[in-house]
C-alpha cells in the first residue's frame, strides 16, 4: 500500500505558471496529505516492529523454566537460538535412565548369583547322585573309617535302646500316677465310712491312714521317677540328637568327597589338553576343598563322641543310683529312706495343687 501511494505521489504532475512558480492547485493537497500518511505509515511500522522485538526480549528472557542462548546478533533468525529446558529435560531424562538401568543390572546382577547358586546345587547334587548309585551297585569306591564308623554303629543302637526305657518308664510313670491316685481316693472313701460306720470306725479308719500313707510315699516315688525321665529324655533328644546331626553331616561330606575324588580320577584317565588341564585343575581344587570339609567333620564326630560317652556315663550312673534307691525303699515301706534319696539328689516335689491356678488367676 506504501509502495502505490509513492509511485503516485512520484508520477504526478506539478504545474508550473507562467512566471515559473508552482501554482497553488487542488493536487498540492493531494501530495501533502500522501506524505503525511506515508510518515504516520513509518511509525506505526516501527513501533509494532519495537513492539515485537520487546515482546521477543521479554520471551527469550532469563526465567526459571526456560532460557535462550542466541547464537547470532539481536533479532536474528530462530536457527541460533537454542532453549535450555531441551537441554535439562534431557538431563532429567539422562538421570531417570541412568537409575532405572542401574537398577536393571542390580536385578539382573541378583538374578545372575541364584542362577549360578542353582547351577552349583545342581552340578553338586548330580555328582553326589551318580556317587551314591555307583556306591549301591558296587562300581564305585567309598572312603572307610572302620573305627569311627563302628563307634556310629554303637551310638545309634544305644540311642535306640535308650528310647526304649525312656518309653517304658514314662508307661510305669503313668501307671503309677493313676495307682496313686486310686489310693487318694480310697483313703477318703475309707475315712468318709469310718464317720458314717460306728461300728467299722477303727477298721476304716486303719485302712484310710495307711492308703494315706501310700499315696505320700507314691507321691514322693512320682518325683523321683520324674526327674529320671526328664534327665533320659534330655540325654537321647538333646545330647545324642545334636552328636547324630553332626554325624549325618560329616556322612554327607564323606559322600560328597568320595565323588568330587572320583571325578578327579576320571579326568586324570582322560586327554591332556589345554582343555582338559583346566578342568583338571579346577576338579583338584573343588577336590581339596571337599577333602578340607570331611577332614573338618571327621574330627568334630571324633570329639563329640567322645565327651558323648563321658557324658552318658556321669548321667546314667547317677539316675541308676536315683531309680534304684528309691523304688527300693518305697516298696521296702522306709520313708525316710525314701525322703533321703531325693534330698541326696536335689529333687524338690511340688506341693499338692501347685500346678492348679489360683482363684485369683481363675477370675
């Protein structure tokens, strides 16, 4: 629009009189008015042109969310101008990628160690296998320890006879446990006729004091076979339980070197190759280790079976003198020998009712 009115304004004719002044005519106005318009045009087109490079500040300004590095000079074009907030989003991006692959390897790392846990296992497991079948079959060879292994022999037999007495005196235990109560009650049913019989009083009343008696020398007889129950049942489920969980171990270690010592000799028969030399000296070192682990289990088997035997001895001898000393003078009526026997031993019965809660606990 610009452009038209200035080739207009250019092209127009400009009258000269005859003096040769220009003459005052209608087109002067014309061309006043044109150039004012065209300045008014100028200004507005700078100031919108200020307007937009302003604005373009203001917008590419420093602020918290965003800042624009112009590569070229002021109001030059968009190509050198390069947003920081591309450049932290994909730090934050770099960031959020770097934790999630770190862990991603962890997992992966964690997954890899039960793999090779399992490989382990089942290598172990396989190899202990074909031992134990080769063993059965009698195509393989087994370490042997005849001593140790007789001593074995010797402590699972006594185990098993020991269990027997154990459950042979827990079944005098309670046959005794009801006799004694049977004499209780026949004690008061003799004492409740005695008051009712006046005739039979003396007579019933004989009797009622001497099952009495009975049922206080029973119950003290109670104690003592109690304590040796407790004192057996500590020794075969405890003691000899703890020596023959080692013994399995040092079983299991003992099978475990027998095939990792077979494999060695296996690959000892074969090739000697680069290949095979690695293999060998990975089988000698698994070799040595198992051999380690049984020598170390062979000798803890050794020890406890000695102080096992030491033990049974020291325990047994004193709940023989305990059972003995007191069945004896129970039935022999002495109840003061009776009484002496648990003071010799450190037994101290429970009064009648001790195990019975009282009102207090019942409410």
């Amino acid at each position: 629009m610009t452009d038209s009115i200035m080739s207009k304004a250019a092209t127009m004719e400009i009258p000269i009189n005859s003096n040769g002044d220009t003459g005052t005519l209608a087109e002067d106005d014309s061309l006043e008015q044109a150039a004012k318009l065209q300045w008014s045009l100028d200004e507005k087109v700078g100031s919108s042109r200020g307007t937009r490079d302003l604005q373009q500040v203001m917008v590419s300004g420093p602020n918290l969310n965003e800042t624009s590095i112009v590569s070229g000079g002021y109001g030059g074009t968009a190509e050198g101008i390069i947003p920081t907030s591309s450049i932290k989003g994909s730090n934050m991006h770099h960031s959020s990628s770097s934790s999630s692959m770190t862990a991603e390897e962890v997992t992966r790392g964690v997954a890899v160690e039960k793999l090779e846990t399992m490989k382990k296992w089942g290598f172990n497991t396989y190899k202990c296998t074909k031992q134990m079948i080769s063993e059965r079959f009698g195509r393989g060879s087994r370490t042997v320890d005849l001593e140790l292994e007789a001593q074995i022999e010797v402590l699972r037999d006594t185990k098993k006879k020991y269990e027997c007495v154990l459950r042979l005196a827990r079944a005098l235990t309670n046959h005794f446990y009801n006799m004694v109560q049977t004499q209780h009650a026949l004690g008061d049913t003799f004492a409740d006729l005695s008051q009712k019989s006046p005739e039979l009083r003396d007579e019933f009343g004989y009797n009622a004091e001497t099952q009495k008696l009975l049922c206080k020398n029973g119950e003290t007889l109670l104690g003592a076979i109690n304590f040796f129950v407790s004192s057996i049942n500590t020794l075969v489920k405890k003691t000899m339980e703890d020596t023959l969980m080692t013994i399995k171990m040092y079983e299991n270690a003992r099978l475990e070197f027998d095939a990792y010592r077979s494999d060695l000799e296996e690959l000892s028969l074969g090739p000697r190759d680069a290949v095979a030399m690695a293999r060998i000296d990975a089988a000698q070192q698994q070799y040595q280790v198992q051999k380690d682990k049984y020598e170390r289990l062979r000798s803890d088997v050794i020890i406890k079976l000695k102080f096992l035997e030491e033990n049974k001895v020291k325990v047994m001898h004193k709940q023989l003198l305990l059972f003995h000393n007191a069945i004896s003078a129970y039935f022999a009526g002495n109840q003061q020998q009776l009484e002496q026997t648990l003071k010799q031993f450190n037994i101290k019965l429970k009064p009648p009712g001790a195990d019975k809660p009282s009102w207090l606990e019942e409410q």
